[in-house]
C-alpha cells in the first residue's frame, strides 16, 4: 500500500489482509497483480490470513503475467493463476472483489 516507504507499505498491507480475514462479510474474490503477486507466494507474511479467507469460500487469483515476470511462478503458495480475461471479469464486478496490485 503506497510506494514511497516500501517499510510502512508491508505493514499496512498486513494489517489490510489480516482486517479483511477477520471482518464479514467477506469479498468474493482476492485478485492479485503486479507487485501484490508476492504476497500469495512462498515467505509472504500474509500466507495464513489468505488460507483463512480461501478456507472460507473467498477465491483467490494471482495474475500469470505478474508471476512469470517476476519469476514466481513455482513459488505460487495458495490460490490459482489467472488471466487479464479473468481479472476483467471480475472486476466488472467491483462491489464483491478486493484487487491487490
């Protein structure tokens, strides 16, 4: 969250995942780009609050694109790899989705 202390910005996204997991009702979908990738991946801080929400129905997408550019494909811990296709369609549906970049 943010980009001009990258410090503060983990903390808040933090902070953000864990309130989302603890709060209902939940969204439907997680959808996660750019940077935001790395939070579904291996050593993500975020990994057991994100389980949680998948746990408990809330979808949960990584884009494809993202995760090959920044060479994190196999490192993919929780939820599914997705397309711009996908992503557009959900978000054509703001209300119920929360989108990480």
């Amino acid at each position: 969250m943010g980009k001009d202390n990258a410090e503060l910005g983990k903390i808040l996204m933090k902070s953000f995942i864990y309130t989302v997991s603890e709060t209902s009702p939940y969204p439907k979908t997680l959808i996660f780009y750019n940077e935001g990738v790395r939070l579904t991946c291996e050593d993500s801080q975020v990994l057991d609050d994100i389980k949680k929400l998948e746990d408990l129905g809330v979808e949960i997408i990584s884009c494809g694109t993202c995760l090959d550019y920044l060479n994190l494909k196999e490192n993919l811990k929780i939820g599914s790899i997705s397309n711009m296709y996908t992503i557009y369609e959900k978000l054509k549906d703001p209300a119920s989705n929360i989108i990480i970049g």
